[in-house]
C-alpha cells in the first residue's frame, strides 16, 4: 500500500499542477462513487491538497470580505471619530495575513519548499486573536461612561 502510494505520488509530481488536479477540481465531495446510470461518471478521490473550485471560490471571497472589513471599519472610526475603532481594523490584520498565507500554500500545491507558511499561518492566527480581543476590550474600555464624583 505504502509503495503504490509513493509510486503515485512521484508519478503526480511529474505533471504540472493543473494537469494534475484537473479531473478533480468540479467534484464538491471527496468520494469515490463507482459509475451508474444516475451518476455516469466515476468521481475520483481528491488528492489530500486538491481543492475543488467551490472551495477556492470561498476561500478567494472569505479573504476579500476580509479586506472590505478592514476597510468599512476604518471608516467607521473616521466617520464616528472614534479612534478606539482603528485599532480593531488594525487587530483585523495579523488574521489577514493568516488567511493569505494559506491560500498562497494551496495555490502552490502545497509545495514543501513553502512549509513555512503553516507556519506562519499558526502564528498569525493566534496574534490576531490575541490584537483581536485586545481591540475589542479596547472599544468597550473607552465606551465605558466615566462615574462622576457626586
């Protein structure tokens, strides 16, 4: 099993990326259906680092909804004047750039030469969440009404 699975891997390597994931990119599940007379076709399973093209569609949209985020939030606290709010915009980053890293590692098939980027993935999740929470404490900290003496 192990030396079937290398020798198909080292052939896949041979081809180009497109070719490679081309029977698989229209498939939504990884399953393997044996052909039928409803479903005429064999789908294949997925290579564990193929994503189809519905997944790439949320990925791509998830990282632009993240960027029009930054933004709309950034001119909230233009508009409001409250510059507490920048700081969540500015918090929103670290997570950015954790999205982009990702996608940047699927785009290149998973290359081992860019491992580094889960790795970078890794820690940028966990700096967002922290400048996220942090952002967060920050705008209900100044939305606090000061006690007056009285």
């Amino acid at each position: 099993m192990c030396n079937r699975w290398r020798k198909q891997k080292a052939e896949s390597r041979k081809q180009k990326p497109c070719q490679r994931h081309a029977p698989y990119l229209l498939h939504p599940l990884p399953l393997r259906i044996p052909a039928s007379p409803i479903h005429p076709l064999p789908i294949h399973p997925f290579p564990m680092n193929a994503l189809s093209i519905p997944t790439w569609i949320i990925h791509i949209s998830s990282v632009l909804e993240w960027v029009a985020a930054i933004w709309f939030i950034w001119q909230f606290a233009v508009a409001k004047n409250q510059p507490a709010w920048r700081w969540l915009s500015a918090g929103m980053l670290p997570a950015l750039i954790s999205a982009m890293s990702a996608c940047t590692w699927h785009f290149f098939d998973n290359a081992e030469s860019l491992s580094w980027l889960v790795t970078l993935q890794a820690a940028t999740t966990v700096i967002g969440n922290c400048t996220l929470c942090l952002a967060a404490w920050w705008i209900w900290r100044t939305a606090q009404v000061p006690k007056s003496d009285g």
